[in-house]
C-alpha cells in the first residue's frame, strides 16, 4: 500500500512540477525527488517481502496505511524544510 501511495505522489509532485517550472521558488522538483527515492525503497522492500513471503504488495496489514501516512507527511516536511533553507539562503546571497 505504501508503494502504490508514494507512486502516486510522485506522479502529483512530477506533474505539478511540469506545470510550474517556471517558479523556481517552489522547488517541486525536489519534491518530485523525495517521493520518487522514496517509492524506489519501497520498491526494493516489496521485492524483498515478494522473495521471503512471496506477496509483493500486501493489504492486509492496518499499519501500512500508517506507514503510507508517515512517508508521505515526512516527504511533505523534508520539502517544506529543504524550501525554506534554500528560499532563505538565496534571499541572503542577493544581499
């Protein structure tokens, strides 16, 4: 379920992205990069869990929703905190 979760935000974050290169400011593109790493661990952990229990995607389980809901909240912080250092630092450099 977090890997279906962290595809589609990607997806969201690369098409906002396209949609608004031209304001620098927002940084969508490392948005788009902090999802897309985290959907390739994702990935790469559903490859693992489909190789020792063989089911790649499991539904089953109510913690991957919390699981999905951190990821996603954690990538929104990253970027909210990776837009404000590089907003504020290029703010100061024009100085």
């Amino acid at each position: 379920m977090y890997l279906i979760t962290t595809i589609v935000a990607t997806a969201i974050s690369v098409v906002l992205w396209i949609f608004f290169k031209d304001r620098k400011g927002l940084h969508l593109d490392i948005l788009a990069v902090i999802f897309g790493a985290a959907s390739l661990m994702w990935l790469i952990d559903s490859f693992f869990s489909l190789a020792s229990e063989g089911v790649f995607v499991s539904f089953t389980d109510p913690k991957d929703g919390w699981i999905a809901l951190f990821t996603l909240i954690g990538g929104l912080f990253a970027w909210l905190l990776l837009s404000f250092i590089l907003n504020n630092s290029a703010k100061s450099s024009n100085k």
